[in-house]
C-alpha cells in the first residue's frame, strides 16, 4: 500500500513538472503532420529560384528578391509586411579566368572570392609558391612569396557538421590579404567547399589594410588537383590569371518582415530569419531560398491551426548576409531596445537536407521544455544536440544581446558539396526533406509561441561558436 502510494506520488509530481500539456503536445503533433503534407515552401523555393534567381547584394536580382518578397507574404496572409531598407556595399563579378602557362599549359576553372579586386586588363603572370594554410604561409619567407602568385591548397573536410567549413574559410577570408603583406601579386586557393566538379567555390573574403589590394580567385576540387600534380614535378609553374571584379559604391536592398499576429502576447515575438540574398554562380536554392521557404511555409502552418500561436510569429527575411551581414545589423541596431520582446530566434540557413539535431541556447532552467520540443521531432530524426547552438549567422547578433536561440541541425556534408557554387539549384531540393524542415520548425515555433514562460534571456555577448555563412 505505502509503495502504491509512493508511485501515485511520483506520477503526479511528474504530470505537474511537465513542461508541455498534453493538449499542447497533441496540436503539435497534428501540426507536424498538417506541414509534411504542404508544399507552400516548394512552391516559394521554385518561385524564387525561376523568377529571381542569383540575387547577390545591391543587384538588379536583389531587388527584384526584395519587391517578389513582399508580394509573397502579402498573399500568403502576413501581416504587418514591410520592407525596411538597409544599404548594402555593391561587389561586381565580371569575368575570372586562368591557365597554367608551364610547364604544361591548361586552363583552370576559377572564380572571384566575393570582394576580390581585379587585375591590370592585360592580367597577371607569375610564378605559383603553393602553401598550405595561414599558419604556413606565416612561415614562409618573404622573397619565396614576393612577386609571386600564393595558391593555398588546404582541402576542406567532409563532415555531417560542417566543421571544415571554418577552417577552410579563414584561408577565404585572410589568404589575399596576409599574401598581400607579403607581396604576393594574386591568390589563388583550393575552393572551401567539397564538390568534386569542376565548380568553383565563392564567398567574403576581405581586403587588407595596408598592403597592395591583389586578385584572389578560388579553383575547383579538380582544378586544384592538377595544379597540385604539375607542382609536384618540381618544375616551375606559372600561372596567368585575370579578373574585371570590382566595387561599384553602395546600393539600397531590405529587410523583408511579415508577422503572424499572435492571439494574446502579441507584443512578444518569435522570431523566424533566413538570408533573401544569395551568391551570384547558382541560383541561391539551398543557400538559401530553402531558408526563406522553409521559415515563411512554418509560420504561415503554425499560424492556420485551430489553436492559434498566443505570441507573434516574425519572419525576417534578411539583406546581405553573404558580404558583410548588413541586414542582420541593421536589425538587430533597430531592435536592440525592443530585444526582450524577442523571446527566441530560429535561422534556416544550411539548405534542406536530412534532419538530425536540434540545440538550444537557452536559460538552463528552460532545458526541460527544450527536451520535451524535441521529443515531438524524433519521427522527423531530430535527435538532442546540447546547448552549443549558435543561433546563425544573421540571428548572431541578436544572440548576443541576450535573445534565446534554438538551432535545427541538419546534414552539412552535401550542402557544402553545393553551397556557393554554380550547382546550387533548384533540381538539387528534395521536396519530402524540404517539408520535413517545414515541420520541424512550425512544431518548435508553435511550441515557443503558446507555452507558458519563455526561454529566460542569455547572458549578454555571450561567447558561442562563429556562425557558417
Ligand atoms: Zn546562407
């Protein structure tokens, strides 16, 4: 008798510690179910990837990207949609192109890092000085690299996390200019990217201060390989490369916002981002107009149950996130004062591939309720993944003014395969994984919008992992 009385005991302190209701959990449920039956986000993902296509920074595609927003949302029922302006720094690519001159001369398939200067009209022929790495280009000396071309070879990894992508982008963004210090007169480098087409791999990179601002282009996995195997004959190679890259001032892109009003804490906000700018060599389909497929489709599903979010549902759909992230800091300026209202962030931003994590940086007291979200995604593959979450790269900032994020974690390594390149398109999307991603983020951002309490707020500039961009 006492024992059938201890387990009664214990059962009902486990009921009052609950932190999701049963009626909660069963409209979540039925909310995962209502998304893995919708192509709203398919719809948008072939929309924006036909009728904008390459929508890099201060184009005539980004704003064609900010007005085909706008439009959207307002026919999908957003309310309150906007497009707030943010100026952009306008990069133009022009025409990239290199060959080995000896010993043995072939062309190479190249492109521009985003940024890159370009070369004298009649291009820049020298000798190549291959390193591996930053570290091994600070270990050269200077009359080995001086007048001549840097070509860093390091390869990126291959992994379900993505983890090689940060290596392999500090060479991206630092290479031209340490090289540059140095007097290198171009760089090249292995892509950071895994492909093993003859696709080049673009992204940042920055200038140097200081030091003459010099060509850098990135070759592809196989362009790489055979520059590598003509250095290894030990005979000298030279390359001649040209670019037309160049600046042309600032331009005016947005912020495109459009909320899903919620029923009764309607001044407190969770807030749904992805990045409306892509590069300019595919079609930005993985990178990321699945993002903005993904959290527009989420929050339109979470906002059409019976059982309406008692918080609002905000998509940012952010300016430039690829060369310099002036959307999420124009942002994050304007919301700063307003960031309590911010009860937790979520960002798609890591294209629509298989699902297998959700993280969240949160006030440990609310670990419990971030458990118990992610018990409703184990059908979808989401198993737990700790509280290193980042929160992404345009949501960083406001991570750091205290705003809770919960990252949904997904397979990096063929994202990385596409990501940047001219093969990011919209024939690379998996429809199923893509509404998979869809029910995965209305379930947490319905959850987050209707449960008692928030997510309690994050020490301010707290320290967490750079985000992939
Ligand atoms: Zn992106």
């Amino acid at each position: 008798m006492q024992k059938l009385l201890l387990i009664a005991v214990l059962a009902a302190a486990t009921t009052s510690a609950e932190p999701l209701a049963p009626a909660a959990q069963a409209e979540a449920r039925a909310l995962r179910e209502k998304a893995l039956a919708d192509d709203t986000a398919l719809d948008l993902v072939r929309s924006l990837t036909t009728e904008v296509g390459p929508r890099s920074a201060g184009s005539p595609g980004d704003a064609r990207a900010v007005a085909w927003t706008v439009a959207k949302l307002k026919s999908l029922g957003f309310a309150n949609v906007r497009a707030e302006p943010v100026t952009v720094p306008r990069w133009v690519r022009g025409e990239a192109r290199a060959e080995i001159t000896a010993p043995w001369p072939q062309p190479l398939a190249v492109t521009s890092l985003g940024g890159s200067l370009g070369t004298p009209p009649e291009g820049v022929e020298a000798e190549v000085v291959p390193v591996t790495t930053l570290a091994d280009l600070a270990r050269q000396p200077p009359e080995r690299i001086a007048g001549r071309i840097v070509f860093f070879t390091g390869r990126m990894e291959r992994t379900r996390d993505g983890a090689g992508y940060g290596r392999a982008v500090a060479t991206r963004g630092q290479g031209a200019a340490e090289a540059a210090k140095l007097g290198a007169v171009a760089m090249l480098m292995r892509s950071a990217g895994t492909s093993a087409r003859r696709t080049p791999h673009t992204g940042a990179m920055s200038v140097a201060d200081g030091a003459p601002p010099i060509a850098a282009l990135a070759l592809s996995n196989p362009d790489a390989d055979l520059l590598e195997r003509q250095l290894a004959s030990g005979l000298p190679v030279r390359v001649r490369l040209a670019s037309t890259a160049r600046y042309d001032g600032e331009a005016q892109s947005a912020n495109v916002i459009g909320e899903i009003p919620g029923r009764d804490l309607r001044d407190e906000i969770v807030l749904l981002g992805a990045h409306l700018d892509s590069w300019d060599l595919g079609t930005g389909a993985h990178d990321d107009a699945t993002g903005v497929g993904i959290v527009t489709a989420a929050a339109r599903i979470a906002g059409s149950m019976r059982e309406r979010p008692r918080r609002t549902l905000r998509v940012v759909l952010f300016a430039n996130e690829e060369f310099g992230l002036s959307g999420a800091k124009a942002y994050a300026a304007a919301n700063a004062a307003a960031i309590e209202r911010h009860v937790v962030g979520l960002e798609a931003d890591a294209g629509a591939f298989q699902l297998n994590g959700l993280a969240a940086r949160v006030d440990p007291d609310r670990l419990p309720l971030v458990r118990a979200i992610q018990a409703l995604l184990e059908p979808l593959g989401i198993g737990y993944a700790g509280t290193e979450a980042s929160g992404g790269a345009d949501l960083g900032q406001l991570r750091e003014l205290g705003m809770p994020v919960i990252d949904i974690d997904s397979d990096a390594a063929p994202y990385f395969d596409l990501h940047h390149t001219a093969d990011d398109t919209f024939d690379k999307v998996d429809p199923e994984l893509l509404r998979q991603h869809v029910a995965a983020y209305a379930v947490v951002a319905w959850l987050a919008a209707t449960v008692e309490g928030g997510f309690g707020r994050l020490p301010v500039a707290v320290a967490a992992p750079a985000a992939i961009r």
